[in-house]
C-alpha cells in the first residue's frame, strides 16, 4: 500500500472517525483505523463492534493494498503536520511510513486480517432529508436512558410511516417525542426501530458535515441499521427488545394551562436552579391567578424564588419538577411560546413548543415530591 494524500481531505474523514473508536478497549485492533487504497481512493473504517463507519476520500495511488494505523495517534499526528499532502507507505511487519515535506515517522499498525469484517449495505430502505432528522435527534436524545440495565431505554425508538416520521425517547422519568409530516416514498408500511444512542449521536454528527439539500439513505437487515451519506456509511448493530408503549405515558386529561416564554422561563430555571439540590434538582412551580413562582431551597445553598407574571385561569396546583429535566427540553425547543399542560400535582405533566409548526414535539415529565 503506498499513497499519498491532502492534509486537510484526510482530516476530515479521521475526525469522523474518532466517536466510533474505543479508547479503552481491551481488543487492540479496535483502536486502529483500517485503511485501504484502492483506484482513487482512500477508505477508512473504524469500529467498536456495536458501531462502525466508513468513509473515504480522494488519493493519488501508487500502490492498492490495506493496513491498520492507531486511530488516536494518527490523528494526533496529523492535526500538527502543516498544511500540504502527506505520502503513507506500507514496510514490513504491519509498520506504516507517513512522510509530509522532509518530516518522517513510522508508526507500528497490526495485521489487517485481524480487523473484523462488517456487513454489506443491504437495498436502500427509504431516503431521509439528512437536517430534518438531525432535527429530530437533537429534540430526543436528551431523554435517553444511561442506565444499562434498562437496555431497551439505551436508544430512541423510530417509527417511520409513508407520510410521517417520529421519534420517541424515554428514561423512565421524562419522555420526548416528536412527529414530523413528510412523505417517504417507496416505503411499503410502518417501520419501527430501535436506535441505540451512540449511534443517534453519531448520525447526528454526519448529519452537520452534509449539504442542507442532501438526503440520508436508511436500511436494515435483521441484526443492523445502515446510513449513507454519499461516500461515508455508519453501520449499527440494532436494540433488541420491546420499548415501551409511549403512548399510554401520554396525558390526556390536562386541565390547568400557562404560556409562558420559553426565553422568560429557561433564564428563570437557571437562575434559580443554582440554589436548588444538586442532587435532585428540584424546583417547586406554583400556579396561580397572579402567575407562576419558580422556587428551590437546599440546606447547603439557601433558597431561591423567582415570580413570572402570566394570566393563569383554573384552581391553583403546586408541583415539583427536576431543574435539568426541564432546562434540557427548553435549549432544544424553538423560540417562542411554550405551553405548560398539568393535570395535578401527582400526575406527569406536558411541554410543548407552540411556534414550531413544521413539527408537533412533546415532552413528558413525572412530578417530584418537595
């Protein structure tokens, strides 16, 4: 394998590279990239078994063939060589020669028959504008469970229907959901799969690399979801298991009702938040006719309490909520009016962004004892 390469080009393709590598693994092919030269063309795989990529650029080749390079290391090295192109030759016992200018270093790869094989793309499933459903990760992800014995809560469920996609995510405590209309073409009925959230994050990351136009390619096959974009293709193994029956979490009955600023009410949450308990987070929201008052106390901090003036028609409820719960929905929620839907103060109550309309965006959050 001899090739030789633009600094910048190569860049980008091993920053793609970096959220797929495990930094602590104890399987050492796993933090090397596998890198393979051929007509071209560049391409280069990471993987950590759950996830992989692959992407490619650009090369002049002088020689085809493939090895591995550490992934950390390379990139470490790259980010300081100037700009220019960068010459990457094969010696023997997997060593790798990388020269830029009159620079030289070598680096010790390992055998590419080591490097795991990864699934074929299967057909393309359905083509999803790439920014919408960036859209819709970054309205979700927050809401995923990090505990790993919940597996089913490890990932975002998605349901894609011939003329709307959803995404639902849940920990137990809170619950994001939003709904899009857009017509799928050529989808044959409703789709519904489990996202694990590295892979949700990683998605979202090639996402924001792509033109606002472009479309992302989807697919499955009965163990892996795939998505292309253009010459890069992120593999994920898929969640097993039932994820929950979100919409039986769903209020229904709300009967106590305030709009309030979304702007108004995340300054409020963060100012007063600062004096709630770090542990619990909890802040008290008192509604009545002269407004709303965001309280929190702790013994270590003090107390804070914040009023809102907001017209506010029904019997006044006072409710508990975790600070953060709510501060991670408001800087994903667009600007505007956001509605506040309470049932009672036993009961889970409901946000929704009113100025969004493109989308109908839900969020769920059960009530704190204080």
């Amino acid at each position: 394998m001899e090739f030789s390469i633009k600094r910048s080009d190569l860049l980008d393709e091993l920053d793609l590279t970096q959220g797929v590598i495990e930094r602590k693994t104890t399987i050492p092919i796993l933090s090397h990239l596998l890198c393979e030269a051929k007509g071209n063309r560049l391409f280069i795989t990471a993987t950590d078994l759950e996830l992989s990529i692959r992407t490619s650029c650009e090369a002049k080749v002088k020689k085809e063939g493939a090895g591995t390079i550490p992934a950390k290391k390379l990139l470490d090295l790259v980010r300081l060589l100037p700009e220019g192109e960068i010459r990457f030759k094969l010696l023997d016992n997997h060593w790798v020669q990388i020269v830029c200018d009159r620079k030289s270093y070598k680096m010790v790869g390992m055998s590419k028959e080591n490097f795991p094989a990864l699934p074929e793309f299967p057909h393309t499933l359905v083509k999803l504008p790439a920014k919408l459903f960036a859209g819709l990760i970054s309205k979700t992800i927050f809401a995923i469970s990090q505990e790993e014995s919940r597996y089913t809560l490890n990932g975002a469920l998605v349901v894609l229907n011939p003329s709307t996609l959803t995404m639902v995510a849940t920990d137990g405590h809170r619950l994001a959901m939003v709904e899009m209309s857009h017509k799928l073409t050529g989808l044959p009925g409703e789709v519904r799969v489990l996202v694990p959230k590295k892979a949700m994050t990683e998605v979202q990351r090639l996402c924001g690399q792509v033109d606002d136009d472009a479309e992302m390619e989807f697919a499955q096959d009965e163990s892996h979801l795939f998505f292309q974009f253009g010459g890069r293709l992120l593999t994920s193994r898929k969640l097993t298991g039932t994820f929950p029956n979100y919409e039986a979490v769903l209020p229904r009955e709300v009967n106590k009702t305030v709009v309030l600023e979304r702007t108004e009410l995340q300054d409020a949450l963060r100012r007063v938040s600062q004096l709630a308990d770090q542990r619990s987070h909890a802040v008290k929201f008192m509604l009545a006719k002269e407004g709303v008052e965001i309280s929190a106390s702790s013994p270590e901090y003090g107390e804070a309490k914040e009023a809102i003036e907001k017209e506010f028609k029904g019997e006044p409820i006072s409710i508990g909520f975790n600070a953060q719960y709510l501060l991670d929905f408001l800087s994903a929620a667009a600007e505007g009016p956001i509605s506040v839907e309470l049932k009672d103060d036993q009961s889970a109550g409901q946000l929704r962004p009113l100025a969004d309309e493109s989308c109908r965006y839900r969020y769920v959050v059960m009530p704190m004892r204080i």
